[in-house]
C-alpha cells in the first residue's frame, strides 16, 4: 500500500509543473483552504511573487542568511498589514 501511495504521489507531481507542486505542499503545510477557484488562483499567484524573492535571496552567493516560506506566504500587503495591527495614521505627536 505504502508503494502504491508513493507511486500515486510522483505520478501527482510529474503531471503538475513545479511551481505548482510547490505552492500544493504549502497549502498542505499550513492547512489553506479556499473558497473558489478565483481565490486559489489570486493565492497561488502571491506564492509565485514570494517564491521568487526567497528562490532569488537563497541563490545569491555569499549570503549570511535565508529566507523560507511561512504562512504569511499567501496573503495580500493589506492583510499583512492588519496582521501587525499597530495603526498609526491618526497619530497626533
């Protein structure tokens, strides 16, 4: 059974591109869920932009750090933003 599985998961991952496969595990990872088509569409798209600037920052030479994906991965700049919460457009100093 266990080679069955296996065998259905490559079978799985070499009919999806790479890109795809990967933003699959993500959604795995971190348990998303989607509403619509349109909405995984929209997510897996901001996945790609994040991807790229992780791929990009990892594979330049010399460099002291890494970066990795998180559950933030997905999300729009303004959820994001309503993540952090502190809201300092009606600040009097």
């Amino acid at each position: 059974m266990k080679s069955f599985a296996a065998f259905a998961l490559v079978a799985v991952a070499s009919a999806l591109d790479n890109d795809t496969f990967e933003f699959m595990q993500y959604v795995s990872k971190h348990g998303k869920n989607y509403s619509t088509l349109a909405e995984f569409t929209e997510r897996m798209e901001l996945f790609m932009v994040t991807n790229k600037i992780i791929t990009e920052w990892n594979a330049t030479p010399n460099q002291t750090s890494s970066m990795g994906h998180n559950f933030l991965s997905d999300m729009t700049l303004d959820e994001k933003k309503n993540l952090r919460g502190l809201d300092m457009s009606n600040h009097v100093e």
